[in-house]
C-alpha cells in the first residue's frame, strides 16, 4: 500500500528467495517502487542489483513497476465499488 520499507522488504525477499520463489526482475520492480518513494536503502539495492541483470531484464523490472503503480489501489477500488452499490 505504498510503504516504501515494506517494499524494500519485498525486494530483498525476492532476490534472495525467501517466503517467495527467486525472482531478481520482482525484485528489481520492488527497489524501484521503494527508491520513487525516497528509500536510500532501496535505491542503493536497485543499482546493485542492475549490475547483475541484462537491459532486458532492468527493462522488465521497470515496466513492472510502472504498472503496478499505474493500477488503482484496493481502497479506491473499495469505494469505487462502495459507490455502485449504493446507486
């Protein structure tokens, strides 16, 4: 929901397979999430990261991020969806 050490987290899981499946271009999505929100740590683990991945990766990583922040959050959705019922 936008905490960008939560995030961080989740980066940090993702590269190193723990709770989830391995997955660095998921984990680069998430750095990348965590550094648009301020996160130093976050940032400084997104450019370490991209040292280990190919172009087409870091790209796939950011179109990732760029997505999941494009789509409306749940509490939008829940009013939203709030609205309708009550027409």
């Amino acid at each position: 929901s936008g905490d960008r050490d939560a995030q961080n987290n989740f980066g940090v899981m993702y590269v190193k397979g723990e709770v989830v499946q391995q997955d660095v271009i998921e984990a680069y999505k998430w750095f990348s999430l965590a550094a648009q929100q301020g996160s130093v740590g976050a940032a400084k683990n997104r450019d370490q990261l991209s040292l280990m991945l190919s172009g087409d990766q870091i790209a796939e990583g950011t179109k990732r991020a760029v997505l999941f922040k494009s789509r409306p959050s749940e509490s939008a959705l829940e009013v939203a969806s709030l609205e309708q019922l009550a027409e």
